[in-house]
C-alpha cells in the first residue's frame, strides 16, 4: 500500500511562470509548470507513482511593478498543460523521479484583426534524483530531502505562423536547466495528519539556440496540510517566487523577471487505497515586476490523478 | 525620264534618286530610334500582345485628363480545365483581368483585379471582384512601339514580366505626334522607389525577408495597440524641451507626435485635410530602431490604416495593412508578405528633433495629446536602458559593423547602391548645410547637433537646376538660403524668395540608430 508523507508534496507545490510579454521586446515565460509537477511520493524502496497533472494557467494581468494596469487590446493569454510523472524508490533514502509534458499555447488579441494563435506540441522534459537523509518515522518528526535535477529541451521550440512565434509561445524552452531542489517536512503528531511542509529550490536555465534563455529562478514554499481521515486531505501555502530577466546574448530583455506571492490551496481525495485525485489553484497576493509593463498570471487551477503500484 | 545631275555630272534615273531619298531618311530615322516618351498618352490606346504568347492580349486606355490609365488582360487559367468541363459561349479557360489607376510619366503602378461570377449580357447574377485587387500590375513604355508588363498574383503564387507590342502600327504616329508636343523631362535622377533592392525576390514562405532574420517580439498583433483616434492639444507646455517629437506639415497642418507616446505604441493612423479634403497617413515609429516614417494612405481600398505584427526584423517594426492583411517593412518602406508584396508605400516627410526646436519653428503647433484612451504611464521608457546602452535584444544583421556607437542616432540617405549616414552628433552645434552627391544625386544635408535635427534633400528642380545651399541661424523655421535669395525651411519647402512654394524632391532617408541602419543598408558611408 502507498504511503504519503505530509499532504504537501508535489499536489501543493504547483506554480509556473509567472509573466507574459507586454512589449516589443519582451517575453518570459514558457508557462510550463514541470519542476514542481513532478512527482516526488516515492519513498519506500520499490514503490512507484504515477501521476497526471493538467493546469490552465491565465497570464492576462497587466502590471507596472506592483500597480495592476488596465488593458484596452483585450489580451488574453493561456497556457494549458498536461504532465505525466512517475518516480520510483531505489531504496528507503534514493528516488528518481520524472516528468514528460504536453503544451499548449493561445495568445488572443481581441483588439486585432489578426485574430489569435495558437500552438501545441511535446514540452520539456525534466528527470529529479533526490536524496532524503532524514525521514519521518514514529520516533522522528522530521524530513529533509535534496534533489538535483536537470530539465531537458526534447520538442518543439521553433514553431511558427509564418515566422517563428516568440519563446513564450512554444511548447519547449529549447534548452537545458539545472534544477537544485530541497524539502523540509514537519510532523505536528505521531501520526503526521497535520504537517508543515517547506520547499526551495532554484533553476539555472541556459539559452536555446536563439541565443534567448529565461531567466534563472528561486522559488521557495511554506504550508500546512492537515489529513482529514483516510480519504481527505487538504493544504494552504504561500509561494514565493522570484526571476532573473530573460536574456538573449549577453543582454537582458526589458520587462521580464520579478517577484510573486501567490496563495496556493490545495485539496486531495484517496478514491481508492491506491488512486487520488487532487485539485489545486494559485491566487496571486502580490508582485513587483521588472521594467514597466508586463503581463502575467491572473490565476491559475490543476488538477491531478495519481496511482502508486 | 532622267534628269541630270550637274555635280557629278553623270546622270541616273529618278527612280533610282527616289529610292536613294528613301535610304537615307530611313538610315536618319533609324539613327533618331522611335520617339522617347515623356508621359504616357492616349497614342498608346490600341489592343496590346507578345509574339511569344499568342492568344491573350491586353487593351489599354490612357485618360490624359485625369492622369489614368485602365488596362485589361485576356487570357487563360494556369492549366487546363478537364475535358469534360464545357462551356455553351467560348472556353471555359478564359480569364480577363482588369488593371485601373493612375500613372506617374511612363509608369503605371496598378492594382490587378480578377472578374468573378457573371454571365454572359444579363444583369445578374453581379460578377464580382475582391476589391482589395488580387496581385499588382505595373505598366512602363520606353517609346510608342513597345512596352512592359510586369505582373504580381502572389496569391496564385504568380509573377512575371511581358513585353507587349502593338496588334498594328495605326496609331504610333499619333503616339509619337503626343510625345513630341511635350516636352521632354530633364536628366534629374528620378527618386529611387525603395530604399533596398526595388523587386526583392520572393523567398520561400512567401515573404521577401528570410524567416529565420524575422522574430515574434512576444505581444502578439496590436498587442502594441496602434492609436487610431488621436487627440491634439495646443501649447503642450507639460513636454520637457528636449522630448524628442516627430513633427509632420501636410499643408497648414502641424502636428508633432513625441517619442514618449510613440514608445508605447508605435502607430498613430491619423486624419489630415488637404485642400478640403480628408486624407489619411500613418505615423510609425519604432522605438528599438529610432526610426519615425509617415505613410499615406494606400490606395487599396476601406480601411487604408495600420496595425502592429508584433514581429521584429533586425529589430524593426514589421506593420499590417487592415485592407489586406499584407506586412510591411518599416525601414525598408516596403511591402515584404501578403498580396501587397513589394508594393511601396507614398511617403511624406517627417522631422525629428526635440520639442524645443519644433515648438521654436512652429509655435502654433498641435501636439498629441496624451489622453490616448490607454492606460499607459508616458513618463515611463517601456524598455529599460536600452537606448543609451549597448544592447541588442534581438539578433539584426551586421551587428559587428562598429564604427559608430549602435545608438547613435543618424541620418541616413539611399540612393541607388549608395548609402550614406550623417551622426546627428556629428553636425555643428549652429545649423550646418552640407551640398553634397550621394551616389546620382545631387542633395543638401541639414542638420544641427544642437538643435538636434536633421534632413536631406534633392537639390536638384525638377527644371534641373542645382541650387546650392547656405544656413541659416536664428531664424526659424528658416534653415537655410539658395544661391537664388530664396529662404528655405527644413522640410524641403521654400518659404520665399523667387522660388517661394517650392517643394525640394523627398529623398530616401530618416534618422535611426546606427545599428539598425547598417543592417538594412551594410557599407553605408559614415560622414567624416
């Protein structure tokens, strides 16, 4: 039988880019939620988890810095993706967890003539091994795990209407990143209903080859889940979230990167011993963006089924 | 009957002397060639065809008066249509083609409309046409006896060239009689049509710009919201001095557009009155290349207004037409996607200095207002350092070339092949008149670094005369004099003196930064 630690996990850790371009020369975000929609449940050697994870992730806020703007082209940005992940338990203390991912795009402009576009196509992939020298067990509340991971351009990151769509409408970043990941779990109770649950990590993205690369990411978790029985489970967290520009060459482009707060619930029913199924959201609270003017999340919601053998 | 001759004192037939007068007045006329032609005239009106493509023709009628010309084409579909397609009147191959507008000299640059859907002398159904025309016919004639057809289906993937001669001769002579009634035009150079190559090939993909030398910037079409209403204040006393205005005279019209509203939306379609009448131009200005163009309204049809692409090419501002849905480069004033490809646009001349210097030549000017129905912070630069830094945000051509600072700000002239760029901070601090040749063409370069304005013209009349220019300070809007006593302003237009109304010709030319001017014209001269 699976066994979860904490509700947090992977189900509450969902976040993604968090802006869209404004202007002529900016771009940000591939909208692409893999690093933390990865599955990390494997725990116990030979298990294995399965997961599916969708998210439609709105990017049509307008922002100066901090002050929301008003948008008169009737911009509406969206990215949907879906993710299938799976990690496996070497041993009691060795995971190796890993995600494949299907993206698609549509950036609608009602204000032109020239109507919408969209695009679709095989995303990045990202492989995790992770490493937990602490684990909980009746005699300890405590959990601390390190992973390292690499993201790992493997589609399309040159589509195109006519001519080749900017970086933030393809389904792949077209290049690779190194993924540095930690994890604290606390237990409130011998039984570990009730946790709190801390996550960090940090991504080095370099360039495709288009000279462009996003820019390199600190993001950082804290919330509390509580086990409401054997089927139910819910958990409230905060994620901080800060980006580098995006660069091409040597030079940063104007109007990308910044800082975000944003409220993330979660919830998560056991359908069966071995099946769940989760549901997730993230609600922007606060953000101060780099440059003038740059779109970005409005909100966005997922959902998750996961199996462990 | 003979007749002698005393000279050589010999004597021949009459015949024989006929047939020698003969000779020589063919050998004279045969020297002289067929008469050039100034203009095109209603001499040409006749049925039209080449020798190498029997059976389509084209009939053509030139409207003197009225500076016209309509043409039509008869001719066939591209394949033949299946045999078991008939018709009950003729073939059901045939096509005609119409071609409408006005002509400049020899030249007609006409919009290519295809008939649709009538039948044969009834009323309905209508036949119809696509009234945005469906490609570009151009017609050139050298003499009376022969010209040029060059034609643009991009659509039907479709162009070409075909010489036409006349079906009979009958109406040569009073082709050549029009001609010579006129007066033939000077040798001035005539201005170039493009900036770069004037038919650019058309690449795969159907653009006349490499697909990989294009980029998506990221907002998307319009995502850069185009200002289609603008709204003009007068004294404009909340603008810093040294705001830099693009400033536009379409006859008493002055209106200034500054760079702080331009930054955020690259496009202002506006409306101006000529004469009483209501003519449209667009504004553009691209705030990554610090190029400003103002373009009259394309005679395609409906909404002639602009909007943005969201693409980039070497880092410049790609427009769209809302008649046609065709891309325009902004630097190289061309068409380069869509059934417009390779059309050109009319241009105007616009001067970019700061708010200071316009307001100094022109107090009563109107300036845009900022009440632009948009929420954007106009204090605000929306891009960083980037033009006062180093930095390319997208790749352009010839980005090593550093003889100058890429954010230097130049004045930069074509003509033919030649390419030369003026840095504004290159010029004295006085206004500084340069007569000078720029390839074929004899022009005057104006420009201030203090002022912070600069323009060039042709200096040549269209009588050919060549004036040669001095400055002149402390007089604005008057920048400089002719050796003829007449005072000229800087946009080309002389104010008095004995050629006062005079327009000099536009040129091919506008301020940017040097990065993005060499580019689009790599090898440019640098001023010394």
């Amino acid at each position: 039988m699976k066994h979860r630690v904490g509700t947090a996990g992977w189900l509450i850790a969902l976040a993604l880019c968090g802006s869209g371009p404004a202007l002529g020369a900016t771009c940000s975000c591939a909208g692409t939620p893999l690093l933390t929609a990865i599955d990390t449940s494997a725990r116990e050697k030979g298990q294995l988890f399965i997961s599916y994870v969708t998210e439609d992730h709105r990017i049509s806020d307008l922002v100066s810095g901090s002050r929301d703007v008003r948008d008169e082209t009737g911009r509406d940005r969206e990215s949907f993706s879906q993710v299938v992940s799976a990690s496996y338990a070497l041993t009691d203390r060795w995971a190796v967890s890993a995600l494949v991912s299907h993206i698609e795009h549509r950036r609608t402009i009602r204000s032109s003539q020239l109507g919408e576009t969209r695009t679709s196509g095989i995303g990045d992939s990202v492989i995790l091994a992770r490493y937990t020298p602490i684990v909980i067990t009746p005699f300890n509340r405590h959990e601390w795990a390190l992973g390292l991971g690499l993201r790992i351009p493997s589609a399309d990151d040159d589509l195109a209407d006519g001519f080749i769509l900017s970086e933030d409408m393809q389904p792949s970043t077209g290049a690779r990143g190194t993924i540095l990941w930690t994890g604290y779990t606390y237990a409130f109770n011998q039984a570990a209903t009730v946790v709190f649950n801390a996550t960090a990590n940090y991504t080095d993205n370099q360039s495709n080859d288009r000279q462009y690369a996003f820019g390199d990411e600190v993001s950082l978790f804290a919330g509390v889940g509580h086990n409401m029985g054997p089927r139910f489970s819910y958990s409230v967290g905060l994620r901080y979230r800060r980006t580098d520009a995006d660069s091409r060459g040597k030079f940063d482009i104007p109007n990308t990167g910044g800082e975000w707060l944003d409220f993330v619930p979660a919830v998560q029913w056991s359908l069966t011993d071995r099946l769940d199924l989760g549901l997730s959201g993230r609600i922007p609270i606060a953000r101060d963006l780099n440059g003038a003017l740059q779109f970005t999340t409005s909100y966005s919601y997922g959902f998750s089924l996961s199996y462990g053998f | 009957m003979s007749v002698r001759v005393p000279q050589s004192g010999s004597s021949l037939p009459a015949s024989r002397i006929c047939l020698a007068v003969l000779i020589v007045l063919l050998v004279k006329t045969a020297a002289a060639g067929p008469q050039p032609l100034a203009n095109l005239n209603s001499g040409l009106n006749d049925a039209w065809f080449s020798p190498t493509t029997p059976g389509q023709g084209f009939l053509l009628v030139v409207f003197p008066n009225i500076q016209q010309v309509f043409v039509a084409w008869f001719t066939y579909d591209t394949e033949r249509p299946p045999q078991d397609v008939a018709a009950i009147l003729g073939d059901p191959g045939h096509r005609w083609l119409t071609a409408q507008g006005p002509y400049q000299g020899t030249r007609a640059d006409l919009t290519l409309f295809v008939t649709r859907g009538g039948v044969f002398n009834a009323p309905t159904p209508v036949p119809n046409t696509d009234s945005a025309g469906e490609g570009t016919l151009t017609l050139e004639f050298a003499d009376c006896t022969q010209g040029m057809v060059t034609y643009n289906l991009a659509g039907s993937g479709l162009s070409g060239e075909i010489p036409i001669q006349r079906v009979a001769d009958d109406n040569v002579a009073l082709c050549e009689t029009l001609a010579a009634s006129e007066p033939m035009a000077c040798e001035r150079p005539a201005p170039d049509l493009s900036h770069g190559i004037d038919n650019p090939s058309v690449l795969e993909g159907g653009a006349t710009l490499p697909n990989d030398e294009v980029f998506d910037a990221g907002p998307g079409p319009d995502g850069i919201p185009p200002l289609e209403d603008p709204q003009f204040v007068q004294g404009g006393a909340s603008l810093a001095p040294s705001e830099l205005v693009v400033g536009v005279k379409i006859g008493d019209q002055i209106r200034a557009y500054p760079h702080n509203i331009l930054n955020w939306h690259e496009i202002v379609n506006d409306r101006f009155t000529v004469n009483g009448t209501p003519e449209g131009g667009t504004i553009s200005y691209c705030p990554l290349t610090g190029s400003a163009v103002l373009w009259q309204d394309l005679d395609i049809c409906c909404d002639a207004s602009f909007g943005t692409t969201g693409l980039l090419h070497n880092s410049n501002l790609i427009l769209y037409d809302r008649a046609t849905g065709s891309f325009w480069s902004q630097m190289l004033e061309q068409s380069v996607f869509g059934n417009q490809i390779t059309a050109i646009p009319k241009r105007l001349q616009v001067i970019e200095t700061t708010w200071a210097t316009w307001r100094a030549m022109y107090p009563d000017t109107l300036l845009l207002s900022e009440d632009t129905g948009f929420s954007r912070d106009y204090n605000d630069y929306p891009y960083g350092t980037f033009r006062t830094d180093n930095s390319l945000l997208w790749p352009v051509n010839n980005e090593d070339d550093d003889r100058l600072g890429r954010k230097e700000r130049v004045l930069g002239i074509n003509v033919g092949d030649a390419s030369r760029v003026y840095p504004i901070s290159g010029f004295a601090s006085d206004i500084e008149v340069l007569n000078e040749r720029v390839g074929a063409m004899d022009v005057v370069v104006i420009g201030s670094s203090g002022l912070n304005l600069g323009a060039v013209y042709n200096r040549e009349l269209a009588d050919c005369t060549k004036l040669q220019f001095e400055p002149v300070q402390d007089q604005l809007p008057v920048v400089m004099r002719d050796n003829l006593g007449s005072d000229w302003d800087a946009f080309g237009v002389a104010l008095s003196g004995p050629l006062a109304g005079t327009q000099l010709q536009k040129t091919n030319s506008y301020i940017a930064f040097w990065f993005a001017w060499t580019a689009f014209f790599p090898g440019a001269d640098i001023r010394q």
